[in-house]
C-alpha cells in the first residue's frame, strides 16, 4: 500500500473532531502526517481566541501529544525556502515550504484557492479538500479506515457518542463524502 504523506494545514487542525479523525487515521498509520511548529502556533492562537475555556497548557499538551505519536511528523528547516515561494496569500508560503521539504504528496486544506494548483503541480503536490483526502484513503484501504474512525468514536467519552450522532458531528466539519461512504460501513463501526 502506498500511504501518502500530506501535510496538514492549521485550518484543519483547527476543530478537534477533524484533528481528532486525522490523528487516529495517522496514527494507524494510512498516511504520514506532517506539520511545522508555526502550523502548530497556528492553530492554537486561533483556538484560544474563540475558546477561552481552553488554556495553552492544554494545547501545548494536544501539540506535544501528536509530535509524539506520529512518525517524524515534525517539518523543520524549510524556513530557507519561504522567500523562494509565491502565493496569493503571503502568510501561506510557510505551508507550502514545509510541504517541499518533507517531499509532502499533498497539502490538507479547506482554503484551496490560497494554493493554486499552477504553483503546486509542477512541485508535485497538491492541495487537496480534507473531504477529497479522507475519502481518498478510506478507498485506499477500507478496512484500516473503518478501525481507525471505530477506534476515534469509541475514544469520545465527554459526550460518548453514538454512530449516528458520530456522523453528524463529521457532516458538521463540512465532510459530505465521508459522511455517506462511512455510512455505507456501518457494520464495521
């Protein structure tokens, strides 16, 4: 099997229910995952503007637990490439120079439009909806996918969640496709 190595964009490590899945997905080892300590600060600042029940201890504990847990999944020295790249987006290139040094297949994002495929391609990556790359590896090994998502939903205790209420929480992430393909596996969930 030919597990893909995607770099994750702080948007969609953003929600917990999507860091959540991709984590499990990761850690079971469909795909490699791959992010950078901005990526990481990224997320984090944002999370903390919107929730303040949450503290930085506990996100640095979230970061310092998916380092980890994941196979070299810590991008660093790629900072020399930043000044080489252009995107719409400015603020953008330290993604996409993390993706070019750790010779990443795609970058995980909702924000396509900030990562044009014309710059993309001819680097051989591209960007990919979160969606798009979750069905892209239930496809490529269904049986590995069902036990990882088993595996996420039976860890939710606070609320447990059922497989219905399960799915809603992923429809609500803006995962139509995978919604309906696990919904087609419900007997391995």
């Amino acid at each position: 099997m030919n597990r893909p190595t995607a770099l994750l964009d702080a948007c969609v490590l953003y929600p917990a229910p999507l860091r959540d899945l991709l984590m499990h997905l990761a850690v079971t080892e469909l795909f490699h995952a791959k992010w950078s300590e901005r990526i990481h600060d990224e997320w984090i600042r944002s999370l903390l503007l919107v929730r303040p029940d949450l503290t930085s201890d506990q996100l640095d504990r979230t970061r310092r637990l998916m380092n980890e847990n994941t196979i070299d999944s810590l991008v660093t020295g790629y900072e020399f490439l930043i000044d080489r790249i252009a995107l719409p987006d400015p603020d953008d290139r330290h993604v996409l120079a993390a993706a070019m040094h750790s010779v990443s297949d795609c970058i995980v994002t909702f924000n396509l439009r900030d990562f044009p495929a014309e710059v993309l391609q001819p680097l051989g990556i591209d960007a990919i909806h979160p969606d798009d790359f979750l069905v892209k590896l239930l496809r490529l090994d269904s049986d590995m996918f069902a036990l990882a998502v088993r595996r996420h939903r039976l860890s939710l205790r606070n609320p447990p969640k059922s497989f219905a209420e399960y799915l809603d929480t992923l429809a609500q992430q803006g995962l139509p496709q995978s919604v309906s393909l696990l919904n087609q596996l419900t007997g391995s969930l």
